[in-house]
C-alpha cells in the first residue's frame, strides 16, 4: 500500500507532541483530539504511541511491503531455500562422514569435526548477523552471505585431500550460512507486516528448516550414487542461481541506521560478539570432546570450565552497555513471554538431532544399510514436517494458542520417544510398528512446539528487533540439540548392536528434557494481547525502564 494510498483512504494530519516529535496518528479521530488541545480525551493506545518514535501503521509503507504479493512470495522461497540450505549442511554431511573422513585423512576421535566445524561457527556468528542485519542493508548481508556460501561450498568439493583446509572451508561455511538466517527473519517481517500473514509466512520458514534437517539426507545420499562431493556442488549450484536471483528480485532500501553522532562500528558490540562467540565456542567443544576423549578428559573440562565466566562476562557486559550498541539487547527481555519463548525453542530441533543420529549410525553399521536406504527410511520426519507446515496455513491456531499447541506437540515427542525406545532399531517389521509411527508423531510435534515458541517470539518482538530476535531463537535451537547429542553421546553403551544398551537410554533423557521445558512453557505463561498492541506494551516497558529500543530502526 503507497503512502498516496494511505492519505487518500484516512487524511492523517501530523501532530506536534510535548516533547516536540512528530507523530503520524491513525485515523482522523484521534488527530482532531490533539488538535483541539482536549489532552484528557486522548486514547491511551495514541498517548502511548505518541511517545515512541516506532508506530506499527508506517510498517505498511515500506518499499518491501508494496512489492507485488508474487513477487514476496517467490522471495520467501528463497528465504526457505537459504534456511533448508543451511540445515542440509548439517544433516546431509552426516551420511557422507565415512567416506569424507577417510578421503581427508581424520582419525576416529576428529570425524565429529566434520559435522561440528560448519555447526560452531554458524551458532557463534548468528546474534552477530543478526546485529548486521539490523544496523546495515539486510538485502546485502543476505545475498553476501547466500553467495559466500555457494562459492566456499565450491571450493570445499574440490579440497578432498587436505583435512584441514576442509575444516576451515566447513567453518567459513557456516559464517557465510549464519548471515542468511536473520536477514531473512529481518527482511520477511518488513515484506509481510500484516500480523496474521506474517506468523503465516514465518511457520513456512521455520518449516523449511524441518524438512531440511530429513531431506538433507535424502540429497546427501542421492549424490553420493556419485560421490559426495556431488553434495557440495548441488549446495554450491542452489546458492549462486538464487543468491544471484535474489539480486535480481529484491530492492535495495538501504540501511536502517540513523546517524546519532555513533559511529556504525561501534554499534556492533564487537566485545560482546567476542564474548558471545567464546561462550558458545567453548560450551560445543567441551560437549563434543567429552564423549570422545571422556568426561575427565582435558578437552572436555577446560574448555567448559571456561565456559561460564565468559557466559557470566557477557550477559554482565550486555546489561551494562546502551541497549542500541548490544548484540543481545537487554531489551529483548521486555518482550512479553521471553524467556519461556527461548526454552521452548530448544524443545524441537534435540528431537530431529537425536533420532536422526542414533537411526542414521544404526542403519548404516548394524543393518549395513546404503545411505539413500537410510535416507529413505527417515523421510517420514521431513514429509510429516511439510504436512504440519501446511496444516498451519489453514490451521493457525498451531501458532496463535500456543499455550494449548506446545504442551500437545510436546506430548507428540514424548509419546515418540517411547516408542524409540521399544523400537529395537528398527528391525524388520519393528520399523513399521515403532519407527514408522514415531517418526510421524515425533516430527509433527517437533514443528508445532517450534511454531509455538520461535514464531511467537518473532512476532511479538517490535519488526525493527526482527533481525536480533531471529538470530536468537537459531541460537537456541542449536544450543539445545548440541546439549542433548552430548547427553545422547555419554549415554550410549559400547555394543552399538544392543539398542537397550546404545541408544535407547538416550530417548529417556529426551522425554525429561521435553517434559520440562513444555512445563515451564504451560505454568509461566502470560496471555498476550495481538501482535501490534503487544510491539506497543513491549516499546513501553522498554521506555518506562529508561533504556532505549536496542536498535536502529
């Protein structure tokens, strides 16, 4: 809708505050009420927006959002495509790890790089993305970030010989993969502002993720009828043709950023990204070189000792800086249901990570089964994701009573893993009577408590927080399936054939895990009023706290 549009169907007059802003108010009603001095008859909801700079009605007028709906739409799949990319890169490189490790030369005990190199730096990196996205044109970190990927993915199929040019490639990988994330989150919100579309449009994105955590061993084990490298020159093809049609397809608006007297720099919170990067750094690798090493180990201990001071360090540092220079503005938190959003968050993505992992290694060195084999047989979870996701766009309510879809998505999961646990691995008609039904189940339950928790907390964060919030809810759900996979790791027995033994003490963790975090989500829960009162409440909170909004908008 063009600003002629709007001045044609509503004639908004400008009114000067007290304070000496300009407010654009939404309808001629509560302009005439300033207007004729009467300061006692003003609305609430117009005193509130009158001091705030921030006013939901000019979100309409964005250039993103009076782009022609075909037009956003084809955009979004993009956006999708980035996101399932960079989930690919994850859950696709697990089926080729035999193969890649022996080609580049990794001891047993260093194989789990190939995995955790591309998915350390990608959850380091993301609340940094999301500052840039928020401080600079998200349409350039977008497609810098998508055809970085494309090229570094390349190069990667190319260096097969050399382990340690493979891992930094992988690691570069997934910087380039972490700044498409919450650009798209920034970029998507602007383009959809209406609140009922856009939860609808952001339940396709999050679904995206889903479907590539299975199909990503669907690809990965189609190419490999070839040779793996086929992998990284299919994510390399998909990258460059939609990051160059990204170009092509998207405006430039430029930057959000106001000049203040700040400098840009400076509003980066470099120290804090550091911080932030050494926690999640430190807190992984300890999680990943305890069950290897074992737990008494150096590699495990120092490093997750480590771990809590400069977590304590950042969050100490983020709380005393201006909420504008933070990476993880202290703002965030006035966001109604934060917290419990954040926990949700780690319900969904342990459950793909755990199941997925345990089944994939059991096919494949028990059952002896090929890759596409075990491709196929977990392609259930990524059919079930897309159905759910589909579900949702009739179905709203999985994400706008989230009080009532998390704790029965949550249910899903628990009643999945029981029947992991009696599933033996699988075995002949077990994998019709126990994994079949919960990979159904389990997936379907993994995307609703997702919607419910990340959704909700991107929708209720004020759009110009967009970019920070996205990157937030990543990070979590990364954190969240690194824990559970080192709790699945210190668990498993050393006879991978005896399932009771190897896997299944693994699942009973994870039905505690879910169990709780779907509990706190019920108890703690605060009934929240719709999308633009709830931008309105937080803007307010943020203000009667005297600190600022967190970032440029």
């Amino acid at each position: 809708m063009s600003s002629a549009t709007l001045n044609a169907m509503t004639t908004p007059e400008k009114v000067v505050s007290p304070a000496g802003s300009v407010t654009a108010d939404r309808d001629v009603s509560q302009t005439n009420t300033v207007v004729n001095g009467d300061a006692e008859a003003q609305p609430k909801k117009s005193a509130e927006l009158s001091t705030n700079p921030h006013d939901d009605s000019a979100a309409y007028d964005h250039p993103l959002a009076q782009l022609g709906q075909a037009r956003k739409n084809f955009l979004l799949l993009i956006f999708s495509i980035a996101s399932f990319v960079d989930i690919c890169n994850v859950s696709g490189v697990a089926v080729a790890v035999a193969q890649i490790s022996t080609d580049i030369g990794l001891d047993l005990s260093q194989i789990v790089w190939i995995i955790t190199s591309y998915s350390l730096t990608f959850a380091s990196v993301l609340l940094f993305a999301g500052r840039l996205a928020d401080l600079f044109p998200a349409q350039i970190i977008f497609e810098a970030g998508f055809l970085a990927l494309g090229i570094i993915s390349l190069v990667t199929s190319f260096v097969t010989s050399n382990k340690f040019g493979f891992l930094i490639l992988r690691g570069i990988g997934g910087i380039c993969g972490a700044m498409t994330i919450p650009s798209a989150f920034h970029l998507l919100v602007h383009m959809f502002p209406n609140p009922k579309e856009q939860q609808a449009k952001l339940a396709l994105l999050g679904m995206s993720g889903a479907i590539g955590n299975v199909l990503g061993l669907v690809l990965a084990g189609l190419t490999m009828l070839a040779n793996y490298r086929w992998f990284f020159r299919l994510i390399a093809i998909i990258c460059l043709v939609f990051g160059i049609t990204t170009i092509l397809l998207l405006p430039l608006t430029g930057s959000p950023y106001k000049p203040d007297g700040v400098p840009r720099w400076k509003r980066l919170d470099l120290l804090g990204v550091v911080l932030m990067m050494g926690t999640l750094i430190c807190f992984i690798l300890s999680l990943t070189q305890g069950p290897i090493d074992g737990w008494s180990a150096a590699s495990f201990i120092a490093p997750f000792i480590i771990t809590f001071p400069l977590a304590i360090g950042f969050f100490f540092w983020e709380s005393r800086i201006p909420p504008k220079s933070a990476v993880l503005p202290s703002s965030v938190w006035k966001i109604t249901n934060a917290i419990i959003s954040s926990l949700g968050v780690m319900i969904a993505f342990p459950f793909w990570a755990t199941s997925q992992l345990q089944y994939a290694t059991y096919f494949q060195e028990v059952f002896q089964w090929t890759p596409i084999h075990v491709a196929a047989a977990i392609l259930p979870q990524g059919i079930m994701g897309l159905l759910i996701g589909v579900l949702s766009q009739f179905v709203p309510q999985i994400i706008t009573k989230p009080r009532i879809s998390l704790p029965i998505g949550a249910l899903l999961i628990i009643v999945a893993e029981i029947l992991q646990i009696f599933s033996d691995g699988g075995a002949g008609m077990d994998y019709w009577r126990y994994c079949f039904p919960a990979y159904l189940l389990g997936s379907a339950g993994a995307v609703i408590t997702y919607f419910a928790s990340a959704i909700n907390f991107i929708t209720y964060s004020p759009p110009e927080m967009a970019g920070v919030s996205g990157a937030w809810t990543q990070v979590l759900a990364q954190v969240g399936g690194a824990v559970v996979l080192a709790v699945q790791a210190g668990l498993e027995g050393t006879d991978l054939a005896n399932w009771k033994i190897s896997s299944a003490r693994a699942f009973y963790f994870q039905i505690g895990w879910t169990a709780l975090l779907a509990i706190q989500y019920v108890v703690f829960y605060k009934k929240p009023g719709t999308p633009e009162e709830e931008h309105i409440a937080a803007r307010k909170r943020i203000a009667d706290a005297g600190i600022d909004e967190g970032v440029i908008a």
